[in-house]
C-alpha cells in the first residue's frame, strides 16, 4: 500500500518540515511506503524568497534541504497513489495556497484521499477566500474522511456542508513518546553551555522583547533567537544563524522559557513540557489559541496576547485527543 502526503514539505520553515516527518512516521506504523507527494507550486513561493534563497545560499537552507533528502521520499505527481492524505499544515488557506484548487483535489491517480489536520488557519474569510473554498467544495464530496486541526475551519466546512472531525497537529502524536524528537535533537551541532530563555518569534513582537528582558533580569539566562530564514527579528544577546530543524527541536528542548508567537513554538513546548509565554500573532493566533484551550492546561493571562503556560502539567483532555487522533489516523489507513 502506498500512502502519498501532500503538504508543504518545501516550505524553509521548521513546523512545516517536522508536521510532515510527524505524520509520516505516524502513517509508517500502519503501511509500508509512505511518501510525500512533490508538488511545489512555483506561485506560492514569492519572487523576492527564491532571489533571497538563490543569492545566500546560506546554512540554514543547506539543512533545510538535507533534512528533507534524508527523510522525506518524494514522489512526482505523475505517480500514482493507494491513498493520498491531505494535511496537515495550512493547506486549505486561500492566503497561502494562493486558491489553488489542487490542495483540495489533487489531478492524480489514487485509489482513496482523506485528510489528516488539514487547515483553514483563519477563523475569517475574505469574500474572495471564501468564493475559493465555495467553488471547490466538491472536491470534499471525493474524500473518504475530512479532518481538520481547528474548530474555527471545521465551522467553515461545515457551512459548505463538508462534515469533518478535529484532530491534533501530527507532531503531537508523538507528544509522549518523544524518541523521534530526542533522535532529532541529538544531531543538533548547537550545543549552549548555560541556561537560556529561547525566543521563536515568526513576526516581529515588541511584547516578546519587552517579557524576554525581565525574563532575563529575574532568572540571569541569557536570551537566545531563532529565526528559520534568518531573520533577527527580536532583541537577543545571541542569533544563532545555523539553526536547522534538528537545531530548533534541540533548542526548544533544553530551554528554561521558550518566548514565541508560532504555533509549532506552542506545541513543541508542551512535547518537552516547557515554561511558555505564547503571544498573539497579527493572522495565525487562533491556531494558538484552540490548542491552548484543547490541552485544559491553567494559564495565566498575563496582558491581553500574552498567555503563559507550564507545559510541564498533565492533562487528561490533551492525552485523550491525542489518542483519539491516533486512532482516526490509524482507521483512516486501514480504509
């Protein structure tokens, strides 16, 4: 059985390489040849990041795409497929994929198609946003089983009539059994000899620069930033400019705080059960915000977009929708 995945394995972005690891590791438990399907749209990827990619050429990228030759298997669309899973990452949001109607029905030879945490991204639709999903919302009638990784998208289907059910990212599916990412974290070639508090930040947040220093001046950790195209976009006393993916599992891991406005940030701070302040970001903060409320964990409200959480707690809500959507995945294999 051959599972292809279509998700924006290509992007240079460490939520989107480790979500596509994620659920083909997880896919792997239950058939024999998992792959991810290669379609790069060229519109996608703007002008100014391919010139920026071509001219630098810098390290960071250089892991990027050693990573992804080292883990992913990469089919053509030429190919054909038993099954094909759409997901997860934003795939169904119109912004990103630039309403191509491919992401919703792929024009390729498979048996079945479902999707596994798929996203919207938004809880609002522009009108044009929300033509582009009207439009294509036939192509939901072909899929064996529609799941989607927030109640804001699910509502959006369900007004087009398309049922779904909610499931976690795929890197929480291995949110207790964290051997992948242990794996990953011991190949990082940054290695930092004192505590620190780590700032993932994918828009610039004066917030974050304003909680990092009295962060700082309370606990005397140093203040360190990632950025995956390299952008220094936060105050810090070290930009660590090679951080591939191995890297940032490996940082986020071994942080005393982790500081971030990404979604990925959020969650793989509750994999290694981590102290952190999540910030609100200008489009993506509902994403944030339903995993906050799906995982049941006490937060404290310390400003309006800023949350701080201690991942370190248990949660019995977190533990079930994890093996809830591990189940469905597994269901959803076996047809």
């Amino acid at each position: 059985m051959r599972i292809g995945i279509l998700t924006f394995h290509f992007a240079d972005n460490y939520g989107a390489i480790l979500q596509c690891l994620a659920l083909t590791e997880a896919c792997k438990k239950n058939a024999d040849d998992v792959c991810v399907i290669g379609y790069v749209p060229k519109q996608m990827i703007p002008v100014k990041s391919r010139v920026k990619r071509f001219l630098l050429k810098n390290e960071i990228q250089k892991k990027f795409d050693d990573f992804k030759k080292t883990y992913f298997q990469t089919i053509s669309v030429r190919e054909s497929c038993d099954l094909i899973i759409v997901g997860s990452d934003q795939v169904w949001n119109p912004q990103i994929n630039e309403c191509d109607p491919f992401w919703i029905l792929p024009k390729m030879k498979y048996g079945r198609i479902c999707s596994y945490a798929a996203s919207i991204g938004k809880d609002q639709l522009k009108e044009e946003e929300a033509a582009y999903l009207s439009e294509n919302s036939k192509g939901f009638e072909k899929y064996d089983v529609v799941t989607i990784r927030e109640a804001s998208g699910q509502k959006i289907l369900k007004e087009l009539h398309v049922l779904s059910e909610l499931v976690c990212d795929p890197t929480l599916l291995f949110y207790d059994r964290t051997g992948l990412y242990e794996e990953l974290s011991a190949q990082s070639e940054v290695s930092m000899t004192e505590p620190y508090i780590l700032v993932y930040a994918l828009e610039y947040s004066e917030k974050i620069d304003r909680i990092a220093k009295q962060l700082k001046n309370k606990t005397g950790c140093k203040v360190v930033a990632i950025h995956p195209m390299n952008d220094k976009l936060q105050e810090c006393d070290e930009f660590i400019k090679n951080a591939g993916v191995c890297e940032f599992v490996a940082l986020v891991k071994n942080a005393e705080y982790v500081l971030t406005n990404s979604f990925h940030g959020l969650a793989f701070s509750y994999i290694f059960r981590k102290k952190v302040y999540c910030f609100h970001h200008s489009s993506l903060s509902s994403r944030q915000a339903e995993l906050i409320a799906k995982s049941e964990f006490a937060t404290e409200q310390i400003e309006d977009g800023i949350c701080y959480i201690d991942g370190a707690q248990r949660s019995d809500a977190l533990d079930k929708f994890v093996s809830d959507s591990e189940e469905l995945l597994k269901k959803m294999i076996k047809g």
